[in-house]
C-alpha cells in the first residue's frame, strides 16, 4: 500500500479543513420534506428517532453502525464470496485479516457486536461478579447484567466533563481499578474491559500509556483483559495525532500494540470494517475453546458465524482498510470541523472532539428542561423537526429505571450526530452546523418529553413520547417566520 495521510489538509490560510480523499461514484438520492412533513413523521415516531423512516429523512446521523460508505474493492470482494456451510474460504480470508491486522490467532465470527457481548458475557461472568471499564456501552451492560454481572465504571475525573482539553478521556482511573480489585478480590473480578473510543461519553479515546497501565495490574493479579475494539481505528488515530510516542508510527503498528495488550479482542464489524458482523479473536487456545461451543450455538457454524459470505468478505477487506490513515481519519476529520464551528458559535459540545460523532451537550442547550423531561430527546426530536436531521439520544431515555422503577439520570445528556465514514460531504456538514446554531438560538422553544409506552429492556430503541406542551408546533411556526418556503 502506497504510505496513506490524514484527510485533514491545511489550507493557505492555515486552517485545517477536512478534504474528501474519495470520489463518489453511486450516489443515493435522498429527500429534504417540508417542516410540516417531519413534524407529522416525528409524531408518527413518537418522538424517537429511532422510529423513523428513512424516507422523511434528509441527513441521517443516528449512527455508523451499519451505515459506513464501502470501497470499491470491498464490493467488488463480495462477487467472490465463497457460499459454503463450513470450511468457507472466505471465513479463511477473515481469519487472515485478523490475524494481521490484529495479531491474534484464534478466531471466532459473530453476527454483530453486541453477540460477541453475549458470547463472552456467558463464557466468562459468573453471577455476582465484577466487571470493571472505563465506560459501559448499552448492549454490554445489558449483556453483563443478563450474566449475573456488575459494571463498574472506573473512568478518570477528567471523563465527564463536557469542555475539557484532557487528549484522552477515555482513559481508565488506575487507582480506582486496583481500588476494585482490593474491594472485590481478583476471583469476583471477571476481566478488566476497555473500550476504545468510549461510545457514550462522546467518542473519546484512550492512551497507550494508559493501556500499558492497565495491562500491569491484570498481570499484577491474574485478571483477563477483555478490549471491545468496535471503533479502534479512530483511537489508533488519536493515539497517533495524540500521544506524542506514536507521531511517526503507522496505524498498523498501533493497532498491533493496542491489541496485544488484551487477551481477548472483540468488535462490532459494522463500525470497524464497514459492513455487517463481528468478531471475537484471542491468542489463547484455551480461551477460545470455552466460547466456541456458544457460537455454535448462538451464532452458527464457526465459519460464518451468522454472516452471509459476502458480508464476511467485505469484512477481511475493511479491517485491512482499517489500517489506512485516510480512511480511518475521515469521520474524526469531519466531526472536528463540526466541533469546531459549533464551540465558535457557542454552541455547547463535547472536547476535544472525539470518534463516531458531533456530541451536543443537550443539559446546556437546554437549562430550563429537566433531565426528568429527557433533554437529550427533546433536542433530537426538536433537530429533526427544524432540519430533517436525524441524531440519536445518549442520556436518561438509554438507560434503565432502577429495581423501584425510578428513571437513573444519566451522567451526561448528548446529542449524538453520527458521522458515519466517507457518507456526507463538507456542505452537508456546514448544513448541520447553521441549523444546530439556529436551534441554540431559539432553544427557549423546545420543551421536554414525556414516555407513552415504555419498553423494560433498551427502552430507547422501541419506546414512544410525547411533547410535555405544544411546543413542536411553536417550534415550526418560529422555523417559517425565519425560513419562509426555504425548507
Ligand atoms: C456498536 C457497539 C457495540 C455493539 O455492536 P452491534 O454490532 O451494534 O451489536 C459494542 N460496543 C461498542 C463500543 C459499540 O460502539
């Protein structure tokens, strides 16, 4: 591979502005309705964006997952897929990928991420035990919890403040791990996890360093050490841009020595590699052996894992994508333009930007709703109403109420702005940054939410709400005195 750069070029002028190193060559049309017309389709979807069609939505920014543009050789990887049962060659190719790109031998394919969850959760969580992390992710918890388990978040200080400078917020607090290990006693102690690019604290990565640390105190006490490495490729970037040791080292590298610190390595290859699937790999045999057997029996045969081939082709294809700069640079490139303009307009958003999305802090945006009222949703629901953008909630509405059916607020309210790899251009991106301003100008507008029917497992994906006042249709009038026929 010809040596690859960061998608983020500096301009005559001096600033760094984030230059598409792609050319778009299918496009997909899509549809930008009239205020009205979201109105009725975020009532339709009871106020979750979650419930939304695709066809009223202009800019779709509730997730990468799944939802990441693929290359031309990961397409074109497909048309050889290999259709067999088991011993598919294209399982074989995977296999390569990640023993390469990755540098463990064992491997196992899963459907998707949150498998992997269920798969190691089974095969290593004995009831009352501990699992310490820098942060949960909402399918792990739940995962974890179905497993008898416990998660304790051990982040530092520094992790949920909102304006912050600190490169690695997603680093693990050291003190408070062996705090947990000395409390909990090693064998209660399921295996450390670490996730990179913590998801829910918006997007933000962790150190070597802080790795290396980690890795000291599982060997300390004789603990595993599990890495949901979901979105790695953005934290190997960090690392690099970051961490002053890695300036000159190549993303293969760092994602070599960020794995070697676990014993056990699992990802959601919707984010990673651009297409459907997951994987577990380790390079402990004994380790495999204790959650193979659960593949079979969750997933299917061991060499597809519930993957269609074609999915597992473009799979290899994108993990050894991962290991170019341009590609993995793309989406945290866009996101910190987005940042960036968003925190000159004052607009409250999490920093340093981070991987995945734009996070808005939606408890500042909107002071006067309280977090009782989901702030969080009402400003995902009130942006999709004035802009056709669709983002995601990452506050209370993703949590679970507790065993007396109190809602748990959570630590932080985000609006969640996914960016999704080489998916939106620049334009459409300074479209997201002029309308998430003018709905902080008119912020007094939006008010909270209210549950009408409310799942009791991840209510956030099937749950419905309703504004607490009439304030969407307040909200829209504002919209067309400001706007007119301009939708
Ligand atoms: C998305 C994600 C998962 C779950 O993966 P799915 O493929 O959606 O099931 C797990 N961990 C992290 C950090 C994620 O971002």
């Amino acid at each position: 591979m010809t040596k690859s750069c960061s998608t983020e070029i500096k301009f005559s002028n001096g600033q760094k502005i984030p230059v598409e190193l792609h050319k778009v060559r299918m496009v997909q049309k899509l549809h930008l309705k009239p205020v009205e017309e979201r109105l009725a389709a975020m009532e339709k979807g009871g106020y979750n964006t979650f419930q939304l069609n695709t066809k009223d939505i202009f800019l779709d920014m509730l997730t990468d997952s799944g939802t990441n543009a693929m290359s031309d050789n990961q397409i074109s990887s497909m048309l050889r897929a290999d259709d067999a049962y088991a011993g598919s060659q294209s399982f074989y190719r995977m296999e390569e990928a990640v023993r390469e790109v990755f540098g463990k031998h064992w491997v196992l394919p899963v459907h998707q991420g949150r498998a992997a969850e269920n798969i190691i959760s089974q095969a290593f969580i004995k009831k009352g035990d501990v699992i310490p992390m820098n942060y949960h992710f909402t399918t792990t918890k739940a995962h974890m919890e179905l497993n008898g388990g416990e998660v304790l978040e051990i982040f530092t200080d520094e992790a949920l403040k909102i304006k912050s400078d600190v490169p690695f917020k997603g680093n693990i607090d050291i003190k408070k791990l062996e705090g947990v290990v000395e409390k909990y006693g090693k064998d209660n102690v399921a295996f450390i996890r670490m996730e990179a690019s913590t998801n829910l604290i918006g997007g933000q990565p962790f150190s070597i360093q802080n790795m290396r640390e980690v890795r000291k105190v599982a060997d300390k006490y004789g603990i595993m050490f599990v890495l949901d490495a979901s979105l790695i490729g953005e934290n190997a970037y960090f690392i690099k841009k970051r961490e002053e040791e890695f300036k000159n080292a190549e993303i293969s590298e760092i994602l070599l020595l960020m794995c070697s610190f676990a014993d056990v390595v699992y990802f959601s290859s919707r984010k990673v590699s651009s297409t459907r699937g997951g994987g577990i790999c380790t390079n402990s045999e004994e380790l495999f052996m204790k959650m193979r057997d659960l593949v079979v029996l969750f997933e299917g045969f061991v060499t597809y894992g519930g993957m269609s081939v074609r999915e597992i082709e473009a799979m290899a294809v994108g993990l050894y994508e991962t290991t170019d700069e341009t590609v993995i640079s793309q989406s945290p490139s866009f996101i910190e333009y987005a940042v960036t303009e968003l925190d000159k307009l004052g607009v409250p958003v999490v920093t340093p930007a981070g991987a995945l999305g734009c996070h808005v802090d939606a408890m500042d945006f909107l002071p006067h709703v309280p977090q009782s009222e989901y702030p969080a949703g009402a400003l995902a629901a009130a942006l999709f109403i004035i802009s056709g953008i669709r983002g995601m909630e990452r506050g209370t509405i993703s949590s679970v109420r507790d065993a007396e059916g109190n809602d748990v607020l959570a630590d932080v309210e985000l609006l969640r702005l996914a960016f999704p790899r080489r998916v939106f251009t620049l334009s459409q991106t300074m479209y997201v940054v002029d309308r998430v301003n003018w709905l902080y100008k008119n912020r007094e507008l939006v008010g909270g939410l209210v549950f009408t029917d409310e799942p009791a497992v991840l209510r956030f994906f099937n749950g419905r709400l309703k504004p607490t006042s009439d304030w969407p249709t307040k909200l829209v009038a504002k919209f067309k005195a400001d706007f007119g026929d301009s939708l």
